[in-house]
C-alpha cells in the first residue's frame, strides 16, 4: 500500500533508535550502528540492481503491448517506487495504443480516399502519401520515401507552383504516370513549411470542358459561311431599296442589324475560344503599349463620332511590354469602347498607362452610367449584363469582358473594377512587374 514519505522518515528514525538502543545493551554502538547502516546499504543497492534489471533488461518488456512486465517484489519506499513506476508506464502505453490506433485510423481512411494526398517536408521530400497516389501519380513506397516530390512530378509548372507558396489557386496537370489522366493539385501549408498536397481527377470536367470548347468554336465556324451570305444579300438589296415599299426598307434595315450582331457575336465567340486555349508561352512579344493606346483611341473616337466624348491618353510608363500584340488589342479595345458606349455623349474618358513597384497597369475611368456594385463580381461571365435593358441601344456581344479575362490570364493580369451607379467608371489590368521591360522608349504624355 502506497504510504506518504513522512511515515518513511519515521521507520528510518524508529530504526536507527533501536540500532542505538542495542549497540547500548551490547556495549558498542558506533559498531551497531556501523553493521545496521551498512545492510541498509546493501538492501538499497540490491534495490537498485532489480530496478536497473527491470528497467533495462530486453527479457522484461511486454512485447506485444511494448510495455515493462509486472515490477520486481519490493516493499517500503522501493517498492512503492516500483509501482509507482509501472502505473506510470501503463498509463503511456495506453496512451500510446491510443495514439496510434488514432493515426491508423486516419492513413487508414485517407488511403479509402479517391484523391491522392501526398505529405512532403518544407524542401519538398515526400514522408507519406496513399493508394490513390500510388495509382495516378506511379510513386512507389520502397525508392521514392525522401525524394523531392518535384523530381517525380516533374513539370516545369509544378516546380514553380509548389514553390512560390502561394495556393489561392489549384494547378492542373497531366499525371506523369498516365498521361491521359487530368489532375488538380491543391497544396496547402502545415506546420514548419511542411505541404499537404491533394490530386483529384478530373479528367471528366477537363474533357467535357474541351468538348464545350470545340463545340462553341465548330458552331460557330460552320455559323460564319451562311450569315456572311444572309449579310451579302442583305448588303447588296438594301443598295437597292430606292424602288422598294417602306414596310421592306424597313425591314430590310432591321435584317442588316441583326445580321451585323450575328456576326459580331460569332467572331467574338471565336475570338474567346482562341484565347481560352491558347498556348500562354505565345504571349511573349515586345509590344510598345503607347502606339497600341494611340491606335484604340482612334478608333474610339471614330465609335464616339457625333457623340464628341473627350477621350484622353496619358502614358507615363517609360519602355515596353512582354506579351501578345493581337491579344491585348482585344482586351484594351474592348475596355475603352465599353466606356465610351455606357457613356453619354460629351462625356470624359481617361486612359492612364504607368508602372509603380507593383507592375504596370492600365486604367481606363469614365464619367459614364456607372454599375452597381452587386454586379462587378459577375461582370466578367459570358453575356453577363449588369443592365440588360441598355444593351439594346449599345448592341454589345455581352462576351467583351468574358475576353478581357481571359487576355488578362494569358499574361499573369488582374482585372479590379471600382464603379457605383451614376458616376462612372474605372476599369484597371493590373500586369505583374516581369512583364515590364524599363527604358527602351521614351514616355509620351
Ligand atoms: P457588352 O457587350 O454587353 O458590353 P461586356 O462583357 O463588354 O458586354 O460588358 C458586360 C457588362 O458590363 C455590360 O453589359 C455592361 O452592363 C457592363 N459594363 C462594362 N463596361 C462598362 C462601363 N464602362 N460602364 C458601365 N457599364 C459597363
């Protein structure tokens, strides 16, 4: 039974009183208490031994529970000792079970899991990763442990994007091991830098979405001969419409619009195919953005005719640009016709180009209709209209800003809009800074 140390201190003492007593009855106590302390010794020391047996000795451990088998016989402080030492252990051990029954619970679970996660350290070398793994990504258990991951996924891409630590967006990659796979890889942080990263298949989505896009840009190619015919004939009629009666002018007139929005519609839905699959490498030409700027202006005010909006132009970003001419046309083309359409004659138009630490960036602010905010968040979803009662009069395709994003992907941009109903405007593209190349022109106010 388990005593407190005092009740020790009282036999110790009740001890050495009695060694006292006899070495008086027997006429030496220095001699009794010399041969008393001494046996105490050896029973501490052989206390010690059994102890340090226990403790140590391979033939004492429990091998299926990993825990000491029941403690040497003792009593008095060594054997509490004892005990003491071995409820300790139990208590780990059971402690341990549980732990571990925990954790193959969740590898037990996470290896049920479709997707393949994987857990690398914070330089990337992989510590676990399940079935599924093992079955899109070809890794194997004995040679891989300790690899850096991007030594067994070894795209470019996955390199850059496993690195930069910044995971708001997934990336999408073919699997290594089977090419025909489609994966989306997330990666999240954890503890010191260390990554868990999460591949799921989505080859279905990645296949349907390209039937969609063959689909749209087929429709629309096999769309293109017979409406340019429609608009032929239409063309060549309305030249004639002197001798016809006013009703079929009339019509006629409706039949060219509508056909001119046909066109409109299917040259910009081709338009954001081609920018949706193109190759993103392509977008790597020296542009001067000034001249680019000078030449949609003109056009904008050729758009802006009778309706005299003051449309200005100011460059303050010294050099040029990386990216793809014919692209960025469409973008920037489509963001400052848009002002000058949704605002009303004589209004202001103001197109900024500069470069700060940031990057560089386009602005273009107008003193138009405005939007509300409610819709800035959808603006840029195909034939998405923020006023669909006004596109009649401005005859857009509703696909200009569908094409912006798309642009603006292709050359690592970001679209930010600031507009409230009434009082304008301001569409910025914000470019990150390695697309900027300092000093090979002058700037142009
Ligand atoms: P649309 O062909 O209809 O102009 P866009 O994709 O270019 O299509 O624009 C989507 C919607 O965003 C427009 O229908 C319009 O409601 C709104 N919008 C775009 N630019 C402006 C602007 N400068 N001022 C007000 N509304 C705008």
């Amino acid at each position: 039974m388990k005593k407190n140390w005092q009740s020790y201190i009282h036999r110790i003492f009740f001890a050495l009183v009695a060694l006292i007593i006899i070495g008086l009855l027997v006429g030496s106590v220095s001699w009794v208490l010399v041969f008393g302390l001494g046996a105490y010794l050896a029973w501490t020391l052989v206390q010690a031994i059994k102890l340090h047996q226990w403790l140590y000795s391979p033939s004492s451990e429990n091998a299926e529970q990993g825990s000491k088998s029941t403690p040497p016989e003792s009593h008095g402080l060594w054997g509490d000792l004892f005990d003491g030492i071995h409820s300790l252990q139990k208590g780990h051990t059971v402690a341990q079970n549980r732990l571990r029954t925990m954790i193959n619970r969740v590898q037990e679970s996470a290896n049920a899991l479709n997707d393949a996660v994987i857990m690398t350290d914070a330089r990337g070398a992989m510590e676990w990763w399940n079935k599924s793994a093992t079955n899109y990504l070809g890794f194997i258990q004995r040679s891989d442990h300790g690899q850096p991951i991007y030594n067994l996924i070894r795209t470019p891409a996955f390199k850059t994007y496993f690195e930069q630590k910044e995971y708001d967006e997934p990336i999408e990659l073919s699997s290594p091991a089977k090419p025909h796979i489609v994966l989306r890889f997330r990666i999240t942080l954890f503890g010191e830098d260390d990554r868990l990263i999460i591949a799921q298949d989505i080859t279905r989505i990645h296949n349907l979405e390209q039937m969609r896009k063959d689909f749209v840009s087929n429709v629309s190619h096999e769309l293109r001969t017979p409406l340019t015919v429609i608009s032929g004939y239409l063309e060549t009629l309305s030249g004639n419409s002197d001798s016809l009666p006013p009703i079929w002018k009339r019509a006629l007139n409706t039949m060219s619009q509508q056909a001119g929005r046909m066109e409109q519609l299917i040259s910009d839905l081709l338009l954001l195919a081609k920018f949706e699959t193109v190759d993103q490498s392509q977008a790597q030409q020296e542009t001067s953005i000034h001249h680019l700027l000078e030449s949609i202006r003109s056009d904008a005010l050729a758009l802006s005719g009778d309706q005299g909006h003051n449309i200005k132009l100011k460059n303050s970003a010294d050099g040029s640009f990386i990216g793809d001419e014919s692209q960025l046309r469409s973008a920037f083309s489509n963001i400052i016709f848009n002002a000058v359409k949704y605002t009303p004659s004589e209004g202001d138009v103001d197109i900024h180009w500069w470069s700060d630490d940031e990057g560089v960036h386009l602005s273009v602010k107008d003193s138009g209709v405005g939007i509300d905010p409610i819709h800035i968040p959808r603006l840029t979803e195909r034939f998405y209209r923020a006023d669909p009662s006004r596109h009649k009069d401005t005859g857009g395709s509703g696909l200009g800003l569908a094409i912006v994003k798309h642009v603006l992907r292709n050359h690592d941009g970001e679209l930010e809009v600031k507009s409230s109903q009434g009082l304008g405007s301001e569409f910025i593209c914000h470019f990150p800074k390695t697309r900027h190349i300092e000093n090979t022109g002058s700037p142009h106010a």
